[in-house]
C-alpha cells in the first residue's frame, strides 16, 4: 500500500496561490521520509494532500493503487481510523480527559477501548510518562502532551503516521525523545512515517529526505 502522487497541483483561490506544483513522489511501505524546505514552500500542503485530509487541485493521488478522490468519505473515515495516525504541532487533547482517555479516544470510536488499554499502558511506558496516566492534559508538560498526543495516534498500530513539526515546541532532550520513539517505531513495527520538519539533524533520522522549494520537489534521492 504504497502512497503515489502523480503531477499533483494545488492551488488556493484566495488569494490566488499556487501552493504545489507538478509533486510526483512515492512513499514505499515501511519509509520513513522527512519533508522539508523553507517555510512556506509548502510541506504542510504536501502532508495534508498526501495522507487524504486535504484534495489536489489536479493530479492523481493513490494508496494501495486506488485513487483517494474516489473513495466515499464514510471509506476514507474508515480508512483513516484503522491505517493512518496524526500528530501535529498543536496537537489539540481533550481537556477534560485524563492522559490515558486521551490516548484510548481513537480505539472508543470503534469500541475497542477494552482492548487497546493494555496496549496504551505499554505506550505510555514506553514514553515515559506511565505515572502520568490518570492526569488531564493541562497537568502535563508540553513535551508530556506531546508524547501522549503521539500514543494518541499510535493506538490504532496505524500503517502510516503523518506528522507536522512533532518537535516544533518541544526543547532539545524532548525533540530526542519523540525522535528515538520514530526511529524506534519504523524500525520494529514497520510503521511508514512522513514527517515534516526544520530541523536538519530531525529530517536526516529519517531514511530519506524530500525537499521542497516554492512547491517544487528540489531533490527526493531513493
Ligand atoms: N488557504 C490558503 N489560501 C491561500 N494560500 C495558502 C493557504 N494555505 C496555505 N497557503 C500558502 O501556501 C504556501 C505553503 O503553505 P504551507 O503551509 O504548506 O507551507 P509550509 O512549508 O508548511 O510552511 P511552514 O514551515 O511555515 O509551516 C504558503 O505560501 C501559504 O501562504
Ligand atoms: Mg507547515
């Protein structure tokens, strides 16, 4: 279930932009890819046209060789819910939820939560912040809610994570931490990542970098 874009354009009406110009570009199962470019150049288009929350302009977007814009959008939910997880800057928890709700969200919308819990122990084991598990989010650190917004979109085991700047507000030893669990998830589960980011050193842990300069792929060596 490779992703494959094909001359995808996206252009915004208002005010008139093009955003992406001509992006052919594949994601093999099991890569770990780092999008990165100036800002503005538009990666965080890219993430959002590649992983279904946003549609191109014009050009062909596949997964597993079927086009994304012709699946009905109860299929993309559903598609979204078991094979894709998300994790963005601002990564919005519940605030009346504790850590561990939080993270159990995704398995409740599919009445899975009974089963995932032993599974969200493990992650927030793994995170390092097992003790955190009963506090709502406003109790936790930025770096803490950062992490429980990754086991977040880990507790489906998503085929694919998408994520924007996971280390954007996060200090250096943090920013490390959320790296190691990336290399560490790509490594042992396979989990295919695409992750867009500034940092030079954060876009080389990744197996292969795509750069973009104003909407343009400049160089996506395979
Ligand atoms: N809804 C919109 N309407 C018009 N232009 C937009 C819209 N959304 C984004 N843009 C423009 O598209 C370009 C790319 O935006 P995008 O958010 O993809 O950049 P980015 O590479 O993620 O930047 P950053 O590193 O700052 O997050 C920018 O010039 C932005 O102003
Ligand atoms: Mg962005």
């Amino acid at each position: 279930m490779s992703i494959l874009l094909h001359e995808v354009n996206k252009s915004f009406p208002n005010p008139p932009t093009q955003v992406l110009t001509n992006i052919s570009c594949e994601i093999k199962l099991g890569e770990f890819v780092s999008l990165v470019g100036r800002s503005g150049s538009g990666k965080s288009t890219l993430l959002y046209i590649m992983s279904s929350l946003d549609k191109a302009t014009s050009g062909s977007v596949k997964i597993g060789g079927e086009e994304i814009s012709s699946f009905t959008q109860k299929k993309l939910h559903q598609f979204r819910n078991e094979h894709m997880g998300f994790v963005f800057q601002f990564h919005y928890l519940l605030p009346e939820l504790s850590a561990e709700e939080n993270i159990l969200m995704p398995a409740r919308k599919n009445g899975l939560h009974h089963q995932k819990r032993e599974y969200a122990h493990y992650l927030l084991e793994q995170f390092g912040i097992k003790d955190k598990i009963n506090r709502l989010p406003k109790q936790l650190s930025g770096g803490e809610q950062q992490r429980v917004a990754i086991a977040r979109a880990l507790i489906m085991e998503p085929t694919y994570l998408f994520t924007d700047e996971p280390t954007g507000n996060l200090d250096t030893a943090n920013g490390e931490i959320v790296m190691n669990i990336f290399k560490k998830l790509n490594l042992e589960k396979k989990t295919t990542i695409v992750m867009v980011t500034h940092d030079p050193d954060f876009a080389n842990s990744a197996t292969r970098q795509i750069y973009l300069s104003d909407g343009k792929i400049t160089s996506q060596a395979v």
